[in-house]
C-alpha cells in the first residue's frame, strides 16, 4: 500500500479524534425519551419576594414543575448587568438538617454573585410543604421524586435561560449527596451544562448493587421482589449517564469518614465517570469541609471564566453542620 502522506495522516488522527469524542457523546436513544419535554411549555415564575443584599438580590421565587405543583427557589442575582455564569444548586437530604433545602448553598450562592454567578437554589420535592416522608423503601414514590428533581432541574436551565443577563454557554451544576445523584444522571442527559461538582454521591446504582449491604437489604425483602422494581426503574441509573458526561467537566469531591461510601467504593463510583474529571477525597464526613468548598469555588472560577474571589469572602462562608444521625 503507498504510504500516506502526512496531511493525510492528520486527516486520519482528527476523524479517529472525532469519532472517539462521538462515541463519548454516544447514548441509547429510548433512555434519554424519558427525559424528553416541550421547552415552550411556560414556566409561570413568580416573584413571592425579593432581598436586597450589598452585591447581589436575593428572589424568592417559584416555577411550574413539569410533574405538577411548582418548584420553589431562590435566584441569586448579581449587581451590574452581566452577561453573568449560572449556577444550579441541588441540596443534600439529610433528614435532621435545617439545611434540608435551598438554604444548604445561600451562602456561598451570595459569595459567588461578586464573581459573576447567577444562581438557582430549589427545594428538592422532599423539602417541599405537604410533602409526605415514603416509609417504603422499594415504593414507586422514591423514584417518581428522583424523576421529578431531575426535570425540575432541567426547567431551572430554562429559568436561567429566560433571562437576558445569563450567559448560555457558561452554565454549571453542583449537587450534594441525593442531588450529586441528580447531577450525575443530568450529566448525560442536558449538553447545557459545561460543568459538574458532584459532592459525596453515589454515581451508579448498579455499582451499590454489589455491595455487602444491598445484598441483604435485597434477601430481606425478597430477591425476587426488589429485582422485579429495579428492572422497572433501570432507566433512572445514573451511572448510564454520567460515564457519557463529555464534553462537560466533571469534579467529584468525596468524603473519607463515610460509613456506606467509603474511599474504596467511592472510587468504583468515580471510574465510570467519563473523562475529563477531576477527583479529590477530604478528610471530612459527609457534609464535607471548607477545603472542600475552596476547591469547588476555584474549580467553578476556571470552568465558568469568572472573577476570582477574594480570599475573605470564602473565608466568611459558614460551614455546613452535620447534625447527628436520628436514631
């Protein structure tokens, strides 16, 4: 065979680059139609107050949830007229935390506005008034919220998008604990995203599957049974979407004084993550720590191309208190 020329070699290493990257992309079709929704659809904000802070307004908001009810929120916005980053905020579940809510990233919410960040803080359905705890653990009810929080997520990319002042190709998504798992499954599914910090989550659920404690969890209440609801609700595996998170930069910040998601499971979670990532492990329990919080600041300051913060107004961001668990 003639030797290629060495043009012709470059066109070959960029169509083997470009087809590696679509395989990246690559998705199975009947799993992202679950997801799939009419973006024309209104969303019905309502402004139920407002707070005028020294560098930023805080709205109390709502919006229309696809699944019924609204979503309540907090939009952080920034002085000045932008175009401004946006961030999404998704709060972990900790069931005796005043902190249950929006409120989990207010603070550093507000920090963020003097570098340029619009931010939307929602209240997951659990944090939500009249909502009833689900005592079942394989009830249909647990994954109908997760499936709720991941459209009401992806409706706050079209809140933020209605507004003129945000930037559309500088958008990002942090989530801790049940939202990390949010994050990881919006991952594969909204390209809207550029980036991702996904606190202290599980990434798969086939990969918890394996674990000692599923195993007898799955025994207790029969084999047969939590195989039958697993097989039901596969779609909603995030880690079917978070290994096609590319282009968008995923960091993964874990804990290391987990009693369930140890280093050594947190790291099977991280390997299915597509690349490029990032993973870093802190000295912490689950909350996490403000270390945690400086790397995830400067992390969202590289990817969203935002001004840097000075050192003070991180410094003046309270750390999340970690209550005891309920007995």
């Amino acid at each position: 065979m003639k030797a290629l020329t060495r043009p012709a070699h470059l066109v070959v290493a960029i169509a083997i680059l470009f087809l590696l990257a679509r395989s990246t992309w690559a998705q199975d079709p009947e799993l992202l139609r679950h997801f799939d929704y009419d973006r024309h659809t209104p969303l019905n904000i309502k402004q139920i107050g407002v707070q005028h802070r020294v560098r930023a307004d805080v709205h109390d908001i709502s919006y229309d949830s696809l699944k019924g009810g609204v979503v309540p929120a907090y939009l952080v916005v920034p002085k000045g007229r932008g175009p401004f980053a946006a961030v999404i905020w998704g709060h972990w579940y900790w069931e005796n935390s005043s902190m249950r809510n929006r409120k989990e990233f207010l603070d550093e919410a507000i920090a963020l506005a003097q570098a340029g960040v619009v931010s939307l803080l929602t209240d997951g359905p659990v944090a939500r008034p009249g909502h009833e705890a689900i005592k079942d653990p394989i009830d249909e009810k647990n994954f109908t919220e997760f499936f709720q929080q991941v459209m009401d997520m992806r409706r706050g990319v079209d809140v933020l998008l209605a507004r003129k002042d945000v930037d559309r190709k500088r958008i990002a998504y942090v989530g801790h604990s049940y939202n990390a798992g949010i994050g990881a499954l919006l991952s594969g599914v909204d390209r809207r995203f550029k980036a991702f910090v996904l606190m202290a989550g599980s990434m798969s659920d086939e990969i918890g599957q394996q674990t000692k404690e599923f195993q007898e969890f799955r025994q207790k209440l029969g084999a047969e049974k939590v195989d039958a609801f697993i097989a039901k609700t596969a779609y909603l595996d995030q880690g079917k979407y978070v290994s096609h998170a590319a282009p968008a930069v995923v960091f993964l910040q874990f804990a290391t004084q987990e009693s369930f998601l140890t280093p050594e499971r947190a790291r099977q979670h991280a390997a299915i993550v597509s690349e490029p990532k990032r993973v870093k492990f802190y000295d912490a329990p689950h909350s996490l720590n403000a270390e945690a919080r400086r790397d995830r600041i400067a992390f969202l300051t590289e990817q969203l191309k935002l001004k840097p913060l000075p050192a003070d107004a991180i410094a003046g961001i309270p750390d999340l208190y970690q209550p005891p668990e309920p007995n």
